[in-house]
C-alpha cells in the first residue's frame, strides 16, 4: 500500500470514527433529555451534531482529491466541532437552570 493509499484510508477511519462518536452524542443526548421540558431542543441539537458530523466525514473522505476539497473539509469539521459546542453549552444551561429550580 502506497503512502497516499495509507493517508486516505485513514482519513475515512478517522472521519468514520467522528461521525459514529457524533451519532453516540446525539443519541445519549435526546435520550436524557426525552420527558423534559428540553426535549424538542435536545432532538433539534442532536439533529444538527449528526448532520454536521456527517457532511464533515463525507468531505473529509474525499479531502485527497485537491486543494479545494481539503479546505471543504476543514471547514466542515469546524461547524461540526461548532455544532457539538453549541449543544454543550445548552445541556450546562439546561442543568444549570434545572438545579436552581429545584
């Protein structure tokens, strides 16, 4: 196997691994929020962090192709890690919120 063969292969087991890390967090995410007054938010959040996940690996699986498709790609995976952000930040509100209203 050449060095480019090894660099794309792993690239598509890196951006394989992310996108099934990505479903994990949504599941588990609409998971512990379902029943609560969070849950259409947590499913909406969940949905954006798969999706974004999932337009990331797909770019960064043909990344190798040129310049430009690298650039896809990294850009991409930022809104994804942007995304995966975002809906951390939430669930520290929703917990936050939660605990003073107890």
């Amino acid at each position: 196997m050449t060095t480019n063969e090894d660099q794309q292969r792993l690239a598509r087991q890196r951006a394989t691994r992310e996108m099934l890390a990505a479903d994990v967090y949504a599941g588990a995410l609409t998971n512990t929020f379902r029943g609560t007054r969070h849950e259409a938010e947590a499913v909406r959040l969940a949905r954006l962090v798969a999706d974004s996940a999932v337009d990331a690996a797909i770019l960064r699986r043909g990344a190798h192709r040129s310049p430009g498709a690298t650039r896809a790609a990294d850009e991409a995976q930022q809104v994804a890690q942007l995304e995966r952000q975002r809906a951390d930040e939430a669930v520290e509100r929703w917990f936050a919120e939660d605990d003073a209203t107890d």
